[in-house]
C-alpha cells in the first residue's frame, strides 16, 4: 500500500510538472570563513542542471573581487561531479552515476573584516533539468510533437521511478532480514551465556554450603 501510495504521489508530481512550469531556486547567506552544503536525492542516469551568482551588494558598483565563492558538488560515493574556485557566478551540468544524496557545498575564504555574501542557487534534475521552453517552436506541428515527446519522457520517468522504488524496497527486505538473523543469533547467545552463568552460580552456591556443612 505504501508504494502504491508513493507511485501515485509522484505520477501527480510528474503531471503538475507538465502542466506547468517548474522553476526550483532559493537564496541564502554565507558568511566569510563558512561552509553551507546543500543536499538532492538524485537517481541513476537522471540529468543534473544548476547555476549559482554571488548577489552584488551595490548595484551601482561591480561586484567586489572579495565577493568569490568556491563550489563543489560530488556523488554518494564522494567522486566530484562539479568544482569551480573563486567565482561570482557559473553554471554546471553533469549525469548522476549513482542513486542516492548528492551534495554541493559552498564556501567563501576568510576575510578581515568578516563579511556575508548572498548566494542564488538554482538546481534541477530529473525531468525538471530540460528547458522545454528553448525546445518548443512555434506552430501546432512541433508543439505536438513536443507533447508527444514530453508524454513519452514522462512514462520512461515513471517506469524508472517504479523500478527505483521496487530496488530500495527489496534492498530494505534484504536489511530486514538481516537484522532478523543477526538479533535472533545474538538472543540465542545470550541465552547461552545467562544459562552458563546460573550454572555457575548454582555451583558456587552449592560448593559454599558445602563446605559450611549446611548441606
């Protein structure tokens, strides 16, 4: 049921998306000398998009050399997918390798005095990456043929979505089992060791009131 549940949440996820326009950004402060890390679950093969700027404070005036940031973002399993130092603004592209959180991380070097910089970051991946809008052309030919190609991006992203989820539930069954196993071994041992200590007990007990002449 609950699988079910979460095929149907992201089958309307996926039609909203078609729908209408989705465009996934925000803003934050970094201050000089600090680190900000930013999380995404992507899947395998799914194409990964993003652009960052350094906001000018004053707009009247360039953008100060100080205000430079260094970016990074790697896979999972650590392997760098995007690294660029000492930039006001840039754009990445990459295609995941792996299931799981990717994470880019931001940092400004150490200034005196200390400053705050202000960051807009936006990224997208999955069907969100690709800009239909630079795709579509006008006239009712290619916008069906662009709907059409929308339609059939969106069930290969549903089927992928479904055979991910049947992983992960399979991969948690297996952990399951695992743990079963191990806690049903480790209750079988302690049940040894709590027998093997009575007995001990017992003995000891039973060899003092001997020699007492209790017994």
């Amino acid at each position: 049921m609950r699988i079910s549940t979460s095929i149907l949440t992201i089958v309307v996820v996926i039609l909203g998306l078609i729908s209408s326009p989705m465009v996934k950004g925000m803003r934050f402060d970094i201050k000089t000398g600090a680190t900000k890390c930013i999380t995404e679950d992507i899947q395998s093969y799914s194409l990964s998009v993003g652009k960052y700027s350094v906001i000018n404070p004053n707009e009247d005036y360039p953008l100060p050399d100080s205000h430079r940031i260094t970016i990074r973002i790697t896979s999972p399993l650590g392997t760098n997918c995007h690294y660029a130092d000492q930039k006001a603004f840039g754009e990445f592209a990459y295609t995941a390798n792996e299931d799981g959180d990717y994470m880019a991380c931001f940092w400004v070097a150490k200034q005196n005095p200390p400053t705050t910089l202000t960051v807009e970051f936006e990224w997208k991946s999955g069907l969100s990456a690709k800009d239909w809008s630079r795709v579509a052309k006008r006239g009712q030919i290619e916008m069906m043929e662009l709907d059409l190609k929308k339609l059939f991006d969106t069930v290969n992203l549903i089927h992928d979505e479904m055979y991910y989820l049947r992983r992960r539930e399979e991969s948690m069954q297996v952990l399951i089992r695992s743990t079963n196993s191990k806690m049903a071994t480790f209750s079988f041992f302690s049940l040894i060791v709590c027998l093997a200590v009575a007995s001990m007990q017992l003995w000891h007990l039973k060899t003092f009131f001997e020699k007492k002449k209790l017994i």
